[in-house]
C-alpha cells in the first residue's frame, strides 16, 4: 500500500498557530454542492509536502485548523484533535475545521 502524503501550511500570528492541510491528491481543485464551495487553493494549502504521520504531530500543535481530503481527515480525526461531527463532505471531499480551547 502506497504511503499517502500531504501539504502542509503553517501560519503564525502573534500566538495562535493555523495549520492548513490537504491530501496531496486534491491540492488546486475546486468541489461544489449546491450552494458549499471548497477551494483547495494553493495560495493557502500548499507548504511542505510531507507524510500523513508527520503531518499530525504539527496538527498536535495546532491553535486552529483547516483540513480536507480523505487521508489528512481521516488521520485527524483518529489522532482524537476533533470530533468526527464536525467533518462536512461537499462533493465527497471531507473538510475538517477545529479550534483548540
């Protein structure tokens, strides 16, 4: 089974940290259903491509999050950082967004 990877995209501002990530696969794609709209825009998205499993402990250390693709979702999620109630697919695609308390 081909090990899957991701980008990575960390933004810092004064003591919050975001952290955007997408499956590899979907990065520059768009997703529609009905009114929802998921862009998958490099802009955002796009930083160090690296392993779903390195990929999760940068989301240890994450303030907030923005998520989307099956594999980044899915490791999230079984990481316990979210609530699986939280996950909104739009054309199939996952998208998971969380805020640290």
């Amino acid at each position: 089974m081909r090990e899957a990877y991701v980008y990575v995209n960390v933004f810092n501002r004064g003591c919050q940290t975001l952290v955007a990530a997408c499956d590899r696969e979907i990065l520059g794609k768009t997703f529609k259903e009905g009114k929802l709209r998921l862009e998958i825009s490099s802009a955002f998205y796009k930083g160090s491509l690296m392993k779903v499993k390195d990929a999760v402990k940068i989301l240890d250390e994450a303030d907030i999050a923005n998520l989307s693709g099956e594999n980044i979702v899915h490791a999230a999620l079984k990481r316990g950082l979210a609530d699986p109630r939280a996950v909104i697919k739009i054309s199939g695609t996952p998208h998971l967004q969380f805020m640290k308390m």
